[in-house]
C-alpha cells in the first residue's frame, strides 16, 4: 500500500505519518518525486491500518492497490539504480557484459577463458563453481576448488566474478571469492536462499524463473531488498513455454515492462535462451536494442567438449565477434560498450 502526500505536507506531518506506521510493525519508505512525496507501507497486513492512515492529517490518498513490490518499485524510486560491482557500474549509459563458460572444469579451461572474454570487452567473468543439474548424474561443479579457480583468474585479469548460489549455508563461503552471486532460475523461488543474499553485501544477479512471469520476478527481488541489500540486478533468461525449436523462449517484452515496473538494472541471457550458439548473436543483439542494461553470455575455449552447455557457448573468436557487432546497436540505441585497445 501506498500513500500519497498533500503537496504542501510538513516535514513534522511526514514524520508523524512514518512514526504511526512504524509503531504499528511496518516498514517505510518515503519518496520525494516530481510528482509529489510518497510513503511505501511495507509488509503484510497494511489494510489494517488504511482507515487511519487515510485520516491523518498530510495524507491526500492511499493506493491499496500499489504493486506488493514496493522496495524494487518504479513508484518508489522513479529514478533508475546503478549497480556497483567494484568500479563496474551496471545500469549506467555503458552496455555490461559478462562473459565465461557454464562451470568451472579445470585451471586451464577458466584462466584460457578469462583471458579471451577480456580481450573481447567482457567486465565480469562468470562461471559456475556450484551447479544445480536436472540429472543428478550431470557435472555439479569442483565446488570450493571451483572458487578459487575463480579467484586466480580475476587476479589474473582483473575482471570481476560473478557465481551461483545454490544453498542458503553456502552464502559466506561463496561472498568471501565472487564479487557478485547468482540466483539461478531454478532457485529463483527459494526464499530462504533470496533472505541469505539479502543479508550480505555482495550485488546479487537474480534470474528469471523459468515458467515465472514479471510480477514473480519482482516479488523474488523484494525479498532480497527487503533483506537490507538493494544491489539487485535482473536478469531475463527465457521462459517454458510450448515452442520446443528453441531451448527456452526469449522474453524481450519483459525488458521495457521491467524498466517501466522498477528501478532495478535488467540484463539479458541469450545462451540459456537459444540453446544453440548459432542462434546466440542475433539475440544479444535483440537484447541491447530492446534496452537491457547488459548481458551474460556462456564462452568456452572447447565447446564440443565442455562439461555442461557446450551446445550453447560460443568460441572465444565468435564471441569476439559479437562484441564488435554489439559496439554499433549499443550506439545507435543511445548507450556504448567500451573494447579494449587492439
């Protein structure tokens, strides 16, 4: 719920509205805008309070009706959020990518592919150290060995490390060598996992269910908001549905609804949503045309032989290939991605 100010309330009206609300267990946020000045009840149970909140004195409306997301809200927060990954800043005027293979297999497969999506332009390296598989029989990942692998590479390149999460007692332990942790699509609805990153101060990256709709997406993100820790990136990753040519279908409406919806960064995956490499550029180019902040693209030195999503990942060379291509629709959509110096 959402209440709406008088435009000429007093900051000691303001302060006698938020006290109230406070008083009575809820959380609050307040919001100055062109618009007006805003007070974002947060938690459950707000109709219980909407009769006298309406009644006090500075309070020219409610909106019982406002989105159950009010931390990640546009409403609350018109202008956009700049995520900081170190001195990588997502959600700015530059197009972020982050680049690497599905897991991390072996010292020489990680440094090899670190090493050939920073020449192309990639800011973060991703690459899995904890892997949750459909088959229980599939690579899970080299685990703590997995992150330190990481670790040496970004010190070898200075790229930064974005990984998955998969458990809520593996949080610290994955905080302590990425600079960045993952919610896969799978976990997306795991709660208890979305309150663990909300707790720590790593930015999170929180992927698309795969049969979740906008909304839901949202409502994972509040959670992690609500947990004190507003560094929140998006990511649209494809959804289920019953076209079967593609590994999962590329949602890019949800883009322009996610800008229009809140104030988060949005970035984009087309490898999980292709399926195939060959379908990949095309929809990266997509992506950045339709406004994604940023992508995340699977890269591995040996496809035919990765351990997991070789079918997807593109050759250090194609993918280098696409970062020229995206420097001309990063342009003429207004934005620019930055290539190192050949």
């Amino acid at each position: 719920m959402i209440a709406v100010l008088e435009r000429d309330a007093t900051l000691t009206r303001k302060a006698e509205i938020v006290r109230f609300l406070e008083q009575e267990g809820f959380r609050v946020q307040v919001s100055e805008t062109p618009e007006g000045s805003f007070v974002s009840v947060v938690g459950e149970g707000a109709e219980s309070v909407a009769e006298v909140l309406a009644g006090m004195p500075g309070v020219a409306a409610l909106r019982p009706d406002a989105p159950g997301y009010p931390l990640v809200s546009r409403t609350h927060k018109p202008e956009a959020t700049r995520v900081k990954v170190d001195e990588v800043v997502i959600g700015g005027s530059e197009i972020v990518v982050m680049a690497g293979p599905c897991s991390v297999e072996s010292r020489t497969q990680i440094l090899e592919s670190a090493d050939a999506v920073r020449a192309a332009g990639a800011k973060l390296l991703r690459g899995g150290a904890f892997k949750p598989r459909t088959s229980p029989y599939s690579f899970q990942g080299l685990g703590r060995e997995g992150l330190e692998l990481l670790a040496e590479a970004r010190e070898r390149t200075g790229l930064k490390v974005v990984t998955e999460v998969v458990a809520p007692e593996d949080v610290d332990l994955l905080a302590e060598h990425a600079d960045m942790l993952q919610i896969g699509a799978r976990n997306m609805h795991n709660y208890r996992l979305l309150s663990a990153v909300g707790s720590q101060p790593r930015p999170v990256l929180l992927k698309r269910g795969m049969m979740s709709t906008v909304d839901e997406m949202l409502l994972a993100a509040e959670y992690v908001v609500a947990g004190g820790n507003p560094r929140v990136v998006l990511c649209e990753r494809g959804i289920r549905t019953f076209e079967t040519s593609s590994r999962n279908t590329l949602d890019l409406c949800a883009v322009p609804v996610l800008k229009e919806r809140t104030h988060l960064p949005v970035v984009v995956d087309p490898s999980h949503a292709a399926g195939r490499r060959e379908w990949v550029p095309a929809l990266a180019r997509a992506a950045v045309a339709a406004g994604a902040d940023g992508l995340i693209v699977e890269v591995h030195p040996d496809p035919p032989n990765a351990a997991s999503d070789g079918r997807q990942s593109l050759t250090p060379d194609a993918f280098a290939s696409l970062m020229k291509e995206l420097v001309t629709i990063a342009s003429a959509v207004g934005r620019r991605l930055e290539l190192p110096e050949p």
